[in-house]
C-alpha cells in the first residue's frame, strides 16, 4: 500500500476498499482474468496473484493444515522454508512451526502445538464445506476440520474460512476461525504456546546472521520487548533478497481478550495468543484459560497484511483501521 493511499482519510479508503458492504463472490470457473486465481493441487490449493504464486494452503496435511509459503509482491519469500523445505542458511529449529498455522498448546490437556509429543493432537481435514469463490482481486476458501486429541477422540470442530486479497504492492490473508466444542467441557489451558502463528523468514528476525529485521507493536514498543506484551498489532519488517518487506499481524477487536497478549520472539516466531495470560504476566495458572461447553463456539479473526518497503507506526494503524472496516467481509 502506498504512503499516498494510506493518507487518505478512512471514508476514502473504504471506498477504495469496499468496506461499506460485505462482498459477494463466484465461484471459480476456468478464470481468465488471473488477478487472483487459484490452482488445484493434490491436498492443496496454491493461489495466485497475476504470474506470481502468493501462497499454497494445504488444508488436508498431517498433523494439521498450514499455509505454505507465503510471499509479498515480487514473490518475496515472508516465512521460513523449514521444515516444508530446505533453504541455505536458514536454521532447523521448531520443526512444529509450519509457516503459518494455528494451534494450542494445552486444549484439555492435549497439545496441538507440539503435535509429536506423546500427548500430541491433530487437526483433521473433514472433507466438508470446501469453498473456493473470487471477485477480483479476493479469494475466499472455507473448510471444516476437526480438533482430535492424543487418543483420537474429537474436542472440537472447526469452520475455518480464510479470505486473501492483492494489490500490486501488497498482499493480506485474513483468516476467521469458528471452535465449536463437541464435549461437555474444552479447557483452553494458559501456555504461551499458541494460537494463530506465522514462523518468519531469517531474514526478518532480529538476532541471527541474516538478520535485517526490526520489531514494533501498536503500543510503541519496539525489538524483543514486544513479547508478551498486549497489543492490536505487531510488526515485522526488514530487507529480503535485496528488498524491503514487512508483515504485520493484526488482531481483531471483535476478538475475545482483545487486544491479545503476543507471543513474538526475536528469532522470527510471531503468534497472537489469547489464553496465555499467566504465561506472559504471572499470576495464577487459571487466569489465562478459558473454557468452551458443548455446542458452544468461540470465534476469532486475525490478518495478515505483508507490505512492500518500510511502513511507520502511523501507516501501520491506518491499515489497522481499514481491517476493522473490513471483518464484515468474513
């Protein structure tokens, strides 16, 4: 987004952005146009913007789906490769962390986040509500999973929609999701290990020997000092492949807890985390969780906007605003 677009005054962005109604969509047929078109792999769906892949979903994988990779304008790589691939010079560390993905720590005492632990879970592609519709330059795809703990009983079935958009210099993936407990009682525990998490590339973080990246959150707190912290917003940005990029998750203010506390790291994790509130600030080990009873649904909304060249604190929060114009989209 340019600095002369974000000047403009809300109205006029919403305008340009048509926050004021939500969006209708087609179905996708043979698209012509490939302003953002999608292309049909075995268990996946990539998605293009114009020549260049954005990113892939892959929304059948074991032990749970993940978006992979994910790239701004000029096909800028934005998360690490491992442990989908292998890149020089990247570190192995994390194998869990899959590019952008979500999962929990402790949801009645199973852990998605670590998913080969011995108490590991798993969330499972149901075959049910796959969606794919555009309208130009957004796409929205739709899928069910269900949430399996280590012995393979389900604790919750998840509607998950995932709507992606494009412009010449940017690019932005929201994603809402829908938790619907099918047990009497689901505990999210108080971790930090969680929620919704995005592993960045070496180039982007700030400690290691490629590193270029700095940090900010919505608060004005800057570097490794964002962890654990609450925040509308957190910031990455630095220079890849010869080029400035950033990336910016926003969390939305519909969200329970918000603004979320942020489990972000100087070595290139970034993740909002709802549940962790013991984990970041001390206290008691109960504060933080929070329990779902059957049939009842828990749901958040999250973005990701990955921007070309350096963005201020100031353009940062006016892009914050137009998503908040924009969650009726979902």
């Amino acid at each position: 987004m340019n600095r002369a677009l974000l000047r403009l005054p809300l109205a006029g962005l919403c305008l340009l952005f048509a926050c004021s109604a939500p969006l209708r969509y087609d179905a996708v047929s043979s698209p012509t146009d490939k302003t953002l078109w999608p292309e049909e792999e075995e268990h996946a769906i990539a998605v293009h913007f114009g020549d260049e892949l954005f990113t892939t979903l892959h929304y059948d994988a074991a032990p749970r789906p993940f978006l992979y990779p994910v790239q701004g304008p000029q096909e800028i790589p934005i998360t690490r490769a491992f442990p989908q691939e292998k890149r020089a010079g990247e570190s192995t560390d994390h194998p869990h962390h899959t590019s952008l993905w979500i999962a929990h720590g402790d949801v009645n005492g199973t852990d998605f986040w670590h998913p080969a632990a011995a108490n590991g879970g798993v969330i499972e592609f149901t075959g049910r509500l796959k969606e794919l519709l555009r309208r130009g330059k957004r796409m929205r795809l739709r899928h069910e999973y269900l949430w399996k703990d280590h012995e393979g009983q389900p604790l919750l079935r998840e509607r998950r929609t995932t709507l992606l958009g494009g412009e010449e210099d940017q690019r932005w993936i929201d994603v809402k999701i829908e938790l619907r407990a099918l047990v009497e009682e689901v505990t999210f525990g108080d971790t930090k290990e969680g929620f919704f998490a995005l592993r960045l590339h070496p180039a982007l973080r700030l400690t290691g020997d490629l590193a270029t990246g700095e940090a900010r959150n919505s608060e004005g707190i800057t570097g490794k000092e964002v962890w654990g912290k609450r925040a509308n917003w957190v910031q990455y940005q630095g220079t890849v492949e010869g080029k400035a990029v950033g990336v910016v998750l926003f969390d939305a203010p519909t969200n329970p807890r918000h603004p979320t506390w942020w489990h972000a790291r100087e070595y290139g994790l970034v993740a909002a985390n709802p549940f962790g509130k013991h984990a970041f600030e001390g206290g008691t080990e109960e504060d933080g969780r929070y329990i779902l009873h059957k049939d009842e649904t828990l749901t958040f909304v999250y973005r990701v906007w990955i921007h070309s060249g350096h963005k201020s604190p100031e353009e940062v929060e006016q892009a914050f605003r137009v998503f908040q114009a924009q969650l009726d989209d979902m």
